[in-house]
C-alpha cells in the first residue's frame, strides 16, 4: 500500500484522520454494485462520488450509496437551487482532478457544496472512491467531514 497512495490518502494522512484502505484493482468489477460486492461490503455503505452543475452555474457534490440514483429535484432543493444536471464526463477531470469511476469528494482541485445521502448516518464508517479507479477508502462520516464539509439530505429518488 504505501507505493500506492493516492491524493486522497495523502490528503486524509496530512489531516491525520484514520482510515482503511481497500482495492479491487485486480478485479473486473466496474459498477459500484460489483465493487461491493467484490469487497464483500453492504452496497448501502458504499458510495459514489456525483459532481453536477446548478441553474446559477455552481458545481455541486452529491455522494449516493452506489446502488442508487441521484434525485435531481430532490438535490437542487438541498443546495438550494433552481435545478441540477450532471456535468459531462469530459468536464470531470479539467473541473475536479479526478476521471470518472475514480472520483473522491476529497482532494478536488476546488471544493464544491458537498452533499452526503443521509443514509450515511446509520454507519460507523462508509467506503468512498479512494481518487483512483480500484482504490477506496473507509472512514466514518464524522471523519469525513473534517476533511470535506458537507450536509446530509436525502436526494435519491
């Protein structure tokens, strides 16, 4: 592990925050459904990293277990704006640092308005892309927000 940190563990170490690391890098598994799986771990505590634009051109962080789908209307109420869409794929990486599949609410190259599922509160820890496809980390949601602040709201449809 150690020749295999990612931003987001370098992140997490400078904020001496704890965490666990997991990969899956050596699987075939592509959808965040399979990654469960792959690592043996409940999809309801596996979430995924959305980035969306508002009608007012703010960018917004949803993460959703990975098994779900974000509400937009549900999410630009919880932001407080008009509505919501999500970015182009080609957008991700010039806007957050991150490729699609390996994106973290942690270390983006800007922090956006983060929103985290509120389902999240029924964990000790939740698992999250580790910035890197095949990596992800595992904290709990009250270490996460010393990392990144974010509320929590329900935005799944």
């Amino acid at each position: 592990m150690a020749n295999e940190k990612t931003n987001v563990m370098r992140v997490l170490d400078s904020l001496k925050i704890d965490y666990k690391y997991h990969t899956y890098a050596d699987t075939d598994a592509i959808s965040g459904v399979e990654v469960a799986q792959v690592l043996s771990q409940d999809p309801e505590q596996v979430f995924k990293t959305l980035v969306t634009v508002g009608a007012k051109g703010e960018h917004y962080v949803f993460m959703i277990p990975v098994a779900y789908e974000l509400d937009l209307k549900k999410a630009a109420k919880a932001v407080g704006d008009k509505s919501i869409a999500m970015i182009k794929s080609k957008e991700l990486l010039p806007l957050t640092g991150y490729i699609h599949g390996g994106c973290s609410p942690i270390g983006m190259k800007k922090q956006f308005k983060t929103v985290l599922h509120e389902t999240a509160q029924l964990f000790d820890t939740i698992l999250f892309s580790a910035g890197k496809i095949g990596y992800q980390v595992e904290l709990s949601p009250d270490d996460l927000l010393r990392a990144v602040p974010y509320i929590y709201a329900d935005v799944t449809v």
